[in-house]
C-alpha cells in the first residue's frame, strides 16, 4: 500500500476540485442568469475555454515542461482560487467575462501539467490502475456536484457554492504540496521563452511525431472515434426532446443513470486493472462506446435510451483509462506539456469541426439518420483502431512493465 500513498493523495486533491468545478459550474449558469436574465449570456459561458485554449496552448507547453511541474500545479490552483473568490463581488458581466477567461487561461496549464506529473509519479505498472481510479473520482464529482449544488442553491444561494469551489483548489494545491517533487533540477524556466524557442519546441513535436508513426496513428484514430462521440453529445437533448418525445426529468433522469453507468465502468476497469490488457482497454473499450452512440440514437423510448447511454458510460471509463495510460506510456516525458498543448489545440478544432457539420445536416436531414450515420462511422473508426492494436508486431507497445521506446 506504500507505492499507492501519493498517488491516493493526489486523486484525492484533484477529486476535491473536481467536485467544486461540478458545485461551481451549476451555480455559475444560474448566476450569470440571474444577472442577465439572457440565454445567450448563458452560452458565452461555453465559448471562453475554447478561447483560452487558442490563447495559451501555442505556449503553454514550452512553459511546462521547463519548469517544475508540481510547483506549477500549486500555483495554478491558488491562483485559480483566488480569481474564483471573487467572481460574486463582480456585478458586471464582461468582468467576470475577464475574470473566467484568466482562470481558463490559467488552467489551461494544469491538464498537460498533471499529466507529465502522474507519469512521473506513478510506476507504470501501476497507470491502469490509477487512471481507472481518477476516472471513477471524475464519473463520483459528477454525479455528486449537480446534486449538492442544487440543495445549496435551493437553501442558501449561488455564492456560497462559488466560495466553495475556490476552497476546493486551495485544498488541491495544499495536497500536491504534501506531494514529493519529481523535478528536482526544475526549480525555474532555463529561458526565456522567445518566438524562436517555439518554433524549436514545435521541431521537437514534430520529430516526436514522425518518430513515432505507430502511436500518432493509434492517436489519431482513437481521437477520431472519441471527437465524433463528442459532436454526437451536442445533439443527445435534441433527440431526447424532439424525437423521443422525453421531459427534462426524463433527460435529467438519463443523465444521472449515465453518470452511476460510468463510476461503475470505472470501479470496474479500476478492479480488474492487473488482469485486463492495456490493448482492450483502449481498443475494446473505444469500439463498444461507439456502438454504444449507435445504440443510443437508435433508440425508440425511455428505456431503450437509458440502456443505451448506460452502456456508453460503462466502456467509455474503460477507453479513457486505457487511453490516459497508452498516452503516459508512450509519448516522451521531456516533450510531453508540448505535445499535449498542441494537440488539445488540434482536437479542439477538429471537434468544433465535427459539431458544425453534424449540426448542419441535422438541419436539412433527419437528425436520427444523420446522429445515426456519424455513430456508423465512429464505430468504423473504432473497429480499425481496434484491429491496428491488435496488430501481433506492435505488442511491445502496449507493455505496462517497461519504458517504451517509440518506433
């Protein structure tokens, strides 16, 4: 149980503020309602992460991974705590427009960041395990979140759900301070970070890139399979209003039955870590949440839905499991923040892509046959990606008990 010491504390730290960002997020809709009274106030929300990400991901990268990633971690939580304490003193909306585009800025170092900390934290006999676990804290905070926020709303207002999620990051970063630092050169940026230094990070990538052929087209396929997933959940409240005929409690029922489908995928992805291959967890687990979108937007009633979307969370915390490790095991530590930030940058894009062309088919076709269609082909996708795992030559790959050298 020694080897599993920090990395509980650190599930534990980023649990808690998975589940303010759950609080937070409720309360925040509302708020910005209340103040506004406008739907499209509302939607703004949605479009500042996006924004961030073009913002800072071009460089971002080249700042994490020149410095000390744990220290990194602290200072983005604190900072992020500190600009969400005072979002309920602004009474302007474009202020606190200003304020969430800082705090999405900020955060936009912690994913990459993490993620080259977990690598080096966490022996990677031991990754399954951890990012089933993670993702089972994930699939908790999001059920749990919605739920508390709601009572709190109901009794005692917006702003104290916004206070708590600022105390949920003060309390992450005080756990990865307990946390032992795997940067121990890393202690500032060697460089400063100039136009020419990008262009070299990007050189790097893109080495890394053409290094690694195998990986990039594992990549890209399960990046395809899981985009189209994404582009296919913009439209599951209009098929449950419009075709099926549901109420918001009917949809709200759903979402929350998904949400109890994908913490038991996870338990069980997390239960079964040392038995399970890596290959199936990526490439099973891609292929039967796609089929599982097939399932859903074939459905015909309440029932048949809520199977379907079950069955769709369930796999899909295997997929992301499967995926966190594959990409922890295989892209280098040293280049990893890089390669993270431009690919957030890329599959932000893509999805956008994908949505506005489901979207605008949905309008002149039938949005079951259109929904229907892109399931079809995100299941393809994942039935190559599937048969490219399983590829006899590639197994060293997918090894969970050494570092791999990509070919």
């Amino acid at each position: 149980m020694g080897a599993w010491k920090n990395p509980i504390l650190l599930i534990s730290g980023i649990g808690i503020s998975y589940l303010g960002n759950w609080i937070y997020l409720i309360a925040l809709n509302i708020s910005i309602l209340n103040l506004t009274g406008s739907a499209a106030a509302v939607a703004g929300l949605y479009i500042i992460r996006p924004i961030a990400i073009l913002i800072t991901n071009t460089w971002s990268g080249s700042v994490i991974d020149r410095v000390n990633k744990r220290k990194l971690m602290i200072f983005i939580d604190i900072a992020r705590g500190l600009l969400v304490f005072l979002i309920p003193f602004i009474g302007t909306l474009w202020l606190v427009y200003v304020i969430l585009l800082l705090i999405n800025m900020i955060g936009a170092f912690f994913g990459p960041s993490s993620s080259v900390y977990i690598t080096k934290l966490v022996p990677s006999e031991n990754r399954k395990r951890f990012n089933s676990l993670m993702s089972m804290t994930n699939s908790g905070s999001f059920l749990l979140g919605p739920a508390i926020a709601g009572v709190l709303i109901m009794y005692v207002g917006t702003d104290l759900c916004i206070f708590i999620n600022a105390i949920t990051f003060i309390i992450c970063a005080f756990f990865i301070y307990l946390l032992p630092n795997v940067d121990e050169n890393m202690n500032s940026v060697s460089s400063p970070i100039r136009w020419r230094t990008l262009l070299e990070d990007w050189k790097a990538v893109r080495e890394f890139v053409m290094k690694a052929k195998y990986f990039i087209l594992v990549y890209l396929l399960f990046q395809g399979a899981m985009l189209i997933g994404f582009a296919l959940d913009s439209q599951e409240v209009t098929f449950i209003k419009q075709h099926l005929r549901l109420s918001d409690r009917d949809y709200g029922l759903i979402v929350s039955i998904t949400g109890m489908g994908a913490l038991a995928g996870a338990f069980v992805s997390a239960l079964v870590a040392k038995k399970v291959q890596l290959k199936i967890y990526l490439g099973a687990g891609m292929l039967l949440t796609s089929i599982g979108y097939v399932f859903f937007y074939s459905s015909y009633s309440f029932i048949s839905a809520m199977v379907a979307f079950v069955f769709l969370g369930f796999f899909m915390a295997f997929a992301n499991a499967g995926y966190a490790t594959f990409f922890q095991n295989n892209v280098p530590v040293n280049i990893m923040g890089r390669f993270a930030s431009i690919a957030d940058i890329l599959q932000g894009i893509i999805q956008i892509g994908f949505t506005l062309i489901l979207g605008f088919f949905a309008e002149w076709l039938s949005l079951k046959i259109v929904c229907i269609v892109f399931s079809f082909i995100g299941s393809s996708l994942a039935l190559v990606l599937f048969m490219t795992i399983l590829l006899p030559s590639k197994a060293r790959i997918f090894s969970e008990n050494e570092k791999v050298v990509n070919d």
